[in-house]
C-alpha cells in the first residue's frame, strides 16, 4: 500500500494567521472576553478547540458588549464592522490578506460607480462580506448559465471567491473576452487554491483513491473533493478518521491524502497514521515494523538510544575508551527524563501526536515506574562513575523535574513564571544544554580531558540536539500554540527557525573538520562531519516534502544520532 500525502494540504497562510492571532489573543488575554464574530474558519475540531479555550461565537450584534471580537478568516461587510465597534467592541481584523486584496478592488470600483460581479456562492461569509463593499450593485454566480443570464452592464468588475475552482474562473474569463472586453477582470483566487486543486488533479489521476480531509461546510474543501471525483477516481470527504470505511479503500493500491486549507496538521497527522495502519493489515511484515516504529518513538527509546549512541560517538572524538557505561548513563537520562516530559504534554500531545497522548493516557502508571526507575538507574551508575558526575547528573535531573513541576519560582517581565517551561523558548535550549551535558561533559569530567577538545565536542553534540529538538517544535508548532506554549519557533516563526537550524549544522560540519585539522580530535574524525551534513539535507528535504508522515520524519532524525555512535565505532 503506497501512501501520498499532498504537499499543500492543511492551513493556507490566511487561515494560518487567522488562528495564530486568535491564539495569541487568547494566551496573552486579561479578564476580558474573546469572541470571533461568526467561526472563524471552517473547520468543526478547530472550532471545538476554540470553545475549550473560551473563545466564544459571536453569531449576532448586541446592543452593548465588552471585550474583544476577531473578524473571521472570510471577511465581513464594512458594516457589521463598525457595528461591532459601536457597540463597545474591540474589533481585531484577521481577515485573510488575498480575501481583504479583493474587498479592496470591489470597493475601489463600486466607489466608481461599477457593478460587481462575484463568481462564487452568495451564502459563502466570504462573498456575504465581499458583496458589503459592493455598494448595492453585486451579483454572485455559480454557473456559466447563470453568468450569461445577467444583464450587460456597461461597467463592471469581475472578481472570484478566492477558493473558487481555477478551470470554472478561467471559462468565465473566455467568455468576458468575447462577450464582454470591456469589464474589468481580476484574477482573486489564491495561489495557495490554485496549487491545491492542481496538485489534487494530479494526485487523483495518479493514485486509486483520495481521502481530502476537512469540514463539510468548507468551500475549497468541497471543491477538492469535486476536483478529484471528476477525474474518475474514488473520492472520499471526511471531517475525521473515524468516517472512513476501509472496505471503500481495500482494493486500492495506492492512495493520495489532502486537506482543505482549513484542515489543522495534527488532524491530518492522525488520518495518515490511521490510514497507514487499518490499511497495511493485509501486510503483516510491514504492520510488526510499524508497531515496532511506533513503540520506540512513543516510548521514547529511540531518543534514548540516540543519546547512547552519542555519547559513545562523543567519547570516541575525545579519544576516550569505548566503554557502555557513560551511553548508559546518557541513554537512561534522557529516557526518564523523556517520559516525564510527555507525561505533562500529554494536553498537547492532544494536537501534535494523538496517538501518543492515548498511548500516554492508557499506560500512565507504567511509564511513571519506568520513567524514575530509568532516572534512579542512571544516578547509580553515575555515582558508580565519580562523586562529580553523581553531582552533576543530579543537578541535572532536578532542573529536569523543575521543568514542569512548581519547584523553582521566576520572576520574568512583570509577571511570575511558576515552573522553567514558562520561559519563553526555553524547551529547545534546556533540552540542548541537557544533552550536551550527559553525552559529553560527564565523560569528559570522568576522564579529565583537555578543554579544548572537550568544548569541541560538547557543540558539535549541542548542534545536533538543537537540531533535532528545534526541528521537531517546527512540526509541532500548531499543538504548541494552542497550548500557549511559546517554543522557539513560535517566538521568532517558522522561517527563521529553519534558518537557524541550517547554520548551526553548518557550524558543526566547519567545527569538527577544523578540529581535525588542528589535532585536536583523534584520527578520521572528520567522518563525523558527515552526520550534521545528512542532518542538514534531511531536514531541508522534509522541509520541502510533506509526503512523508510524521513519523517517518521523526524516526529517520533520531536514527541519525545512531549513526554517529555506530560511524564512531570504525574510527
């Protein structure tokens, strides 16, 4: 069974920001109240994670109101606006930029004295807001009948809802050039629509069947259903993975996956995982390797083992003898320190990884055990290992502990931070720091080594983590935002992010090669320039293609740090 997922499925940028800036609202909101006017997009999950969150549907304008209300991702008229403002309101406008692009246009015309003719479903909010600027002179149509039915007018403008079908917009403009040269034609649908119905044409021609995910009021959703059951292909609507019937799909070979531009990532995360697993139970091989796949990466054992694995390779750099026990120690560190840490995210994890957070919920006393046996575990074979690194790794394990737990007070700003997970992008520099402490300093104090050497490693260990851990925020930022988490990637964006993770694995490849050079490290050290330079290339690859699920994207990132242990076991 071959899956695809299409590379524009989920949020479009003006659904995104949308979200964002009613999350953001939320998080950083005093005791007034938050409303959108109408939904704010269409999507039911969202919205229901809205309403979890206390962020109220406004459907009516009172009279009187207090607080604050955000305009819909679709737009609303210029009077329903300055009603809400009247009425005591503030007012935050997240109305789509390419959506506010067109009420510019219809206002610019209609002030002109033009008709204005919307190409799109009159009850849609998106064209109930557009046809506000039309000053009483807007027409919908959603046919080439009805288009050809309207009067001559002697000036108008024509513009598309922006999730209209690109092919249906392209025939009215054929006819406005023959029929009509003189109206003025705009092409409003979004580059973001006309990229998902052409990869979704391409997608069903080439696959069996097509899931597209999304809410069954959505506009562009429908339409990429329509697209796709018009090539001939099975094409399957679904608001969540529960609706799906297998027996519809157990004959196809090969099935594509989209998402309308309102669909969240964690929902189609968890239609890929699902479909990915009802779907390979004619295929037991492959099934076992999945459950294997899955168990490790929920557990948390194949981080654990990249941390022994780089320990061992960091050991190795140093010159040090390849002993187990300082992997050990690293790999039972970060393992209790792991499941702790998802044991408290389990309300993110809601989002990000539901599969996990199920997991975590059905066997939360197990993994409590296993989580402090692992911890207690590691500080034996430390003190085993020297008073210091006995210390030093219990230092560390309380400050794990203080991550989540109320254990030290911080006053930051004007406010009071209770726990460290409060700090502003503190998860990806902690989890660094963590690592690079366990998988190299503890060796290092251990056998005295050399500073130079020693602070080599240690960034060539922390570029690593931070890639790795900062990566992985990007794939989660959705989960985290709705959770007012403010990890790194939400504090500076998506972009700069992966900008920064490219330079620091850059940096790692410069440092160990300069290393090398200068005799600091042992011989054919700069074999292990080759694992950031991988790194690197998957993540921009990963970055670029979407098809490959989540979990392919995370167990292929872990397995890197294991092939630094196990390409440090031949120098």
């Amino acid at each position: 069974m071959k899956i695809v997922v299409a590379k524009t499925a989920g949020f479009c940028m003006g659904v995104r920001k949308a979200v964002d800036m009613v999350l953001d609202a939320s998080n950083t909101a005093k005791a007034e109240p938050l409303y959108t006017y109408g939904p704010l997009i269409h999507n039911p999950q969202v919205l229901k994670m809205l309403e979890e969150k206390k962020i109220f549907r406004l459907d009516e304008i009172p009279q009187k109101g207090r607080g604050t209300v955000l305009v819909r991702a679709h737009g609303v008229p210029p009077e329903d606006e300055k009603a809400l403002k009247k009425a005591g309101f503030t007012v935050v406008n997240a109305t789509c930029p390419r959506v506010v692009k067109v009420q510019v246009i219809i206002n610019k015309y209609a002030q002109k004295g033009y008709s204005t003719i919307i190409i799109g479903d009159e009850k849609h909010p998106e064209v109930v807001g557009l046809l506000g600027y039309a000053k009483n002179s807007g027409h919908t149509v959603t046919s080439m009948e009805q288009f050809e039915k309207l009067p001559k007018f002697e000036n108008a403008v024509v513009v598309a809802q922006t999730t209209q079908d690109t092919v249906f917009y392209g025939q009215i403009q054929k006819w406005c050039e023959i029929h009509a040269p003189h109206y003025k034609i705009f092409n409003t649908i979004c580059g973001s629509t006309e990229r998902r119905q052409t990869e979704i044409r391409k997608l069903a021609n080439e696959n069996d069947a097509v899931i597209v995910v999304g809410g069954k009021q959505s506009g562009n959703t429908k339409r990429l259903v329509q697209i796709a059951a018009d090539t001939g292909k099975p094409a399957i609507h679904i608001e969540d993975v529960s609706q799906i019937d297998y027996n519809d799909l157990s004959s196809a070979k090969s099935i594509a996956i989209t998402a309308g531009a309102s669909t969240p990532n964690w929902i189609i995360n968890d239609t890929c995982a699902q479909v990915e697993s009802n779907l390979q139970k004619l295929h037991p091989l492959q099934i076992l390797l999945l459950k294997i796949r899955d168990f490790l990466l929920k557990t948390n054992v194949m981080a654990a083992a990249g941390a022994g694995f780089l320990t061992y390779a960091c050991s190795g750099l140093q010159g040090f003898d390849k002993d187990l026990r300082h992997a050990s120690i690293a790999m039972l560190y970060v393992l209790s320190m792991h499941i702790l840490n998802n044991l408290f995210m389990i309300k993110s994890d809601k989002y990000n990884n539901p599969q996990r957070a199920f997991f975590y919920k059905k066997n939360r006393v197990f993994l409590w055990i296993c989580a402090l046996a692992s911890g207690a575990a590691g500080l034996y074979l430390s003190f085993a290992a020297g008073v210091l690194s006995f210390i030093i790794l219990l230092i560390m394990s309380f400050l794990g502990l203080s991550y989540n737990l109320k254990l030290i007070p911080f006053i930051i700003r004007k406010g009071q931070f209770a726990r460290i997970k409060d700090i502003p992008g503190s998860k990806t520099i902690l989890i660094t720091i963590a690592w690079g402490t366990v998988t190299c300093l503890l060796p290092a104090v251990a056998n005295q080594s050399n500073l130079l050497p020693v602070a080599v490693v240690f960034f060539f260990a922390a570029g690593l983590v931070f890639a790795r851990t900062a990566f992985f925020d990007v794939l989660a930022i959705q989960g985290d935002r709705i959770t007012g988490k403010e990890t790194l990637p939400i504090l500076i964006g998506e972009k700069q992010s992966f900008k920064i993770i490219q330079y620091v694995l850059i940096f790692d490849v410069c440092i160990i090669l300069m290393a090398f050079f200068m005799d600091l490290l042992v011989n054919k050290a700069f074999m292990l320039a080759f694992i950031p330079l991988i790194m690197f290339l998957l993540i921009k690859f990963f970055r670029n293609d979407t098809r490959i699920s989540g979990a392919h994207r995370e167990f292929i990132i872990e397995f890197t740090f294991i092939g630094a242990g196990l390409l440090s076991a031949v120098i």
